[in-house]
C-alpha cells in the first residue's frame, strides 16, 4: 500500500524559509528534531477551565492521551478552545454552541494537524467539538470527561436531580441554612460532569453509541483511575487511525446515527440529544430529521435504572458492565455492523460484555419500563413537532387536564411563583412564554419541576 502524505507535511515536510519558520519556532518547547520527521501529529484538543467545573480535570487526561500518542509513534501538540460551563455561563451556554464549534473546526483547519483527539464533558462541549471536527472530516477520536461519583448527604446518595428537591425543601423549612450549605458539598465531591443521565452524560453516550469512542467511554467515573488508562489508549489509537485513514465520515453513517438514537431511547437521554445530534449530522452531511427520533426509538423499551428516568447513577452503570453490556442486551435490534474508531464493529465490541446488576441493566423481554425515551409529537401547540421524554415523567402526567396558569416570561415567573396568593394547584399546568429560541438567544433551559410537600419525610 502507498504511503499516505500527511497534512502535518505541508508545514514541517518543507524546505527553504518556510520551513525554516514552522520547525524554528515549535522547537522553542523544547522539541528535538525528528519529532518533524514524518510524525503523525495529533492535536489534543482541550476544553479544560476552571470556569467549567465539569472538564477541570482535563489536564491530566491530556498527559495520558500524550503518553499513548508517543509510545504509538505520533507528535502530540495540546491546544485550547472556548469551554462552555453549564453551571456559570450565562445567558446560557447554548448561545455558544456553534461559536465554539468554528473555534474547534478553524483550530483543526488552519493547523498542522493530522488527527485529533476530543476532550469533551460538559454539556456544549461535546456537540460542539464533533460538530466542528466533522466539517473537518480528519480521523478524530473523543474522550468524555467521566460523570463525577454520585453524593452522600445524611445516608442518601444525592445527585443533580436533588438541587432542586434541596431547594424546595429549604423554602419549605424542611432542611435549614446550615443543611442547605452542607449539601453543597456533598453532591459535587470530585471532578466530572453530572452524575446522573442529563445532557452531559447523554452526551457520553452519544458519542460512544456513534462509534466516536473506545469502549465505555460514556461512563467511566471521571475520579477512576481507568479514566486516564481510556485516554492513554485513545493517544495510542488516534495514531494507527492517522495510518489507516479512518476519518470521521467513515464512521458516521447513516446506521451509525440511527444506533444512536436506539441506544438513546434505550438509557433514557436527555431531550437535548435531539437537537446535537440534529446538528452533527448535518456537519457530515448525513439526512436525519426529527421524524427519524420517533421512528426508531419505537418499541425500543427503557433499559437503564438511571436518574432522573431512574434511581440510580452514571457510576452504577459502568459498574454494572456500562454501555457496552447495555447495547448487547440490543444485539436483536441495532445495526451490529456500524465501524467504530477502534476499527472494530459496535457488535465486535459488545460480544463479550457481561451484565453483572439486572436492578442497573435490564433485558430488552424484562425492561426497567416499557416506554421509550423520547417521542416526537405534533398538535396545534407544535405543528412542527415537539419533543417529550415519556420514561422520565409521572405516568399522570402523559394524559393530564387542568386550567393554565400562565407566566409571560421569566422574570414574571420568578417574580410570582412563590407568592402564598398565586391561583395555583395540583392539576395546574403551568406555562412559560417568550422564552423559544425565537424570543431568548440560543433557547436557554429553564427547568420547572413538579415537587410535593414533606419530599424528604
């Protein structure tokens, strides 16, 4: 087979001045000079900010993939890109989105860099890097920052479900200052991102399901010392990738992205995975509509005992076998075939995976709940669709009847939600409006949850 020319060779294969230039001045880190002799160079992209509490660990799992991209035989250069932290940006991190994705597909262009490795957690983050590395189209490996281990607070694991079961119950007088403060620290005890099945751990799965990740990337606890042994792996992977020309359009086919939203359904992700991987695969170029979410999370039951769908946590999961033992109890329906960036098949991968808590992982004939994880609905409200989550929600819920109670933006609802004289009950449903991504930029969330007195009794 002929040798493939690398990308990296047009700016460290020259001769002359230019040449001259682009070595002199990376050597200036200390670089020896073969490491400019034909190296697959891969750049580490790196979301790490102490202002995204999620991804603040990520140093050191840039010096793991470091490692694993030189004992392969490649030159790892590490850059930075915008981080969106879920918890401090504001207005919200989605207005930054796509801004971040340029940032990372302009970074990847414009450099001397022959594969690429992605370090993601947080929310945005995520999306954003495979968006941008996809309208680059060079090998490109992911790694998930890991979910943060679950809480302890007075004998109950705690996760970020409870902020606002915390906040309710403190208005109420059922938990004092002292308590609230306390549970702060309880809940986010280690790096990671939330360890429940939100956006970012949604996220994990995702890119694992697409084929975009080693195996159990989506749920290696973030604190697990098998966290940095997935990215030393991935450094040396991303090498033999370069090699083999294993470029990202390779992997995200179209089964690839119908496997996602299966294996979507299937641990109850989050809402938000509608609207990334809409936009991921309009980066490589794959038709997928929001009527492709309806089709093929049907009859694909809920298998995962996950928060908020639910009891339990990320580090449950993995515990219990992790995705790869979860997508095997699918073998029946995903496409087995789909390539992943290890050069295996998703079914290859699976074969051997072992479920060691039915309470964690159920069967596909035995599942946590039969209904599906997102479906797509329609009425004179949305006639362009609109998009629910059945597993997460109060079986009264589904089919429900009350009078409205209506609050014109958010302002107003923080302004009157609290007030003892609000006409409020039970039955009521609440509506917020002027807050689309037609009124607010960039559709932020705002998440109003239904909770009872006496919860923590």
């Amino acid at each position: 087979m002929e040798k493939q020319e690398l990308r990296s060779a047009n700016w460290f294969g020259r001769k002359g001045k230019d040449g001259f230039i682009y070595r002199a001045w990376m050597k200036n880190q200390g670089i020896p000079a073969d490491m400019f002799d034909g190296k697959p160079v891969i750049g580490i992209c790196n979301t790490w900010s102490e202002l995204t509490p999620c991804n603040a660990h990520f140093r050191d799992l840039a010096e793991a993939v470091k490692k694993g991209v030189l004992e392969a035989g490649g030159f790892p250069v590490e850059f930075p890109v915008m981080s969106l932290g879920e918890t401090l940006i504001k207005p919200t991190a989605m207005l930054y989105r796509n801004l971040v994705s340029m940032d990372v597909e302009e970074s990847i262009r414009a450099n001397p860099i022959d594969g690429v490795v992605l370090l993601c957690g947080c929310d945005k983050t995520t999306p954003s890097l495979v968006m941008g590395a996809c309208s680059v189209n060079i090998p490109t490996i992911v790694i998930s920052g890991g979910p943060m281990l679950k809480g302890h607070w007075k004998g109950k694991n705690i996760g970020t479900s409870d902020v606002w079961r915390f906040d309710v119950a403190h208005k109420l007088g059922q938990i004092t200052d002292k308590e609230f403060i306390e549970a702060e620290a309880c809940m986010a005890r280690t790096p990671g991102h939330c360890a429940v099945m939100g956006t970012a751990s949604t996220m994990a799965v995702m890119v694992e399901a697409l084929g975009l990740s080693l195996p159990n990337n989506a749920s290696i606890p973030a604190a697990d010392a098998r966290r940095k042994v997935l990215s030393h792996l991935s450094g040396r992977r991303i090498v033999e990738m370069v090699k083999d020309d294993l470029t990202l359009s390779k992997i995200l086919t179209r089964k690839a992205f119908e496997n996602a939203i299966m294996i979507n359904a299937a641990i109850g992700g989050s809402t938000n995975f509608v609207i990334h991987l809409l936009a991921i695969a309009g980066r490589i170029g794959v038709d997928l509509t929001i009527d492709d979410f309806d089709r093929y999370s049907q009859n694909v039951p809920l298998l995962a005992n996950i928060q908020p769908s639910g009891e339990n946590y990320m580090e449950d999961l993995y515990y219990s076998g992790g995705l790869p033992a979860l997508i095997m109890e699918m073998e029946a329906i995903v496409h087995n075939d789909a390539l992943t960036v290890n050069g295996k098949t998703i079914g290859e991968n699976c074969s051997t995976a072992e479920v060691f808590d039915r309470k964690i992982i159920s069967t596909i004939k035995d599942p946590f709940k039969p209904e599906s994880g997102i479906v797509v609905v329609r009425g004179n409200l949305a006639p362009n669709g609109a998009v629910i989550k059945p597993s997460a929600a109060s079986p009264e819920l589904l089919i429900h009847s009350g009078k409205a109670v209506v609050f014109e933006n958010i302002e107003d609802y923080h302004k009157r939600i609290d007030d003892p004289e609000l006409d409020i009950d039970a039955d009521s449903i609440m509506v917020l409006k002027n807050v689309g991504p037609g009124d607010i930029p960039a559709w932020p969330k705002w998440e109003i949850w239904r909770c009872q007195k006496n919860y923590w009794n």
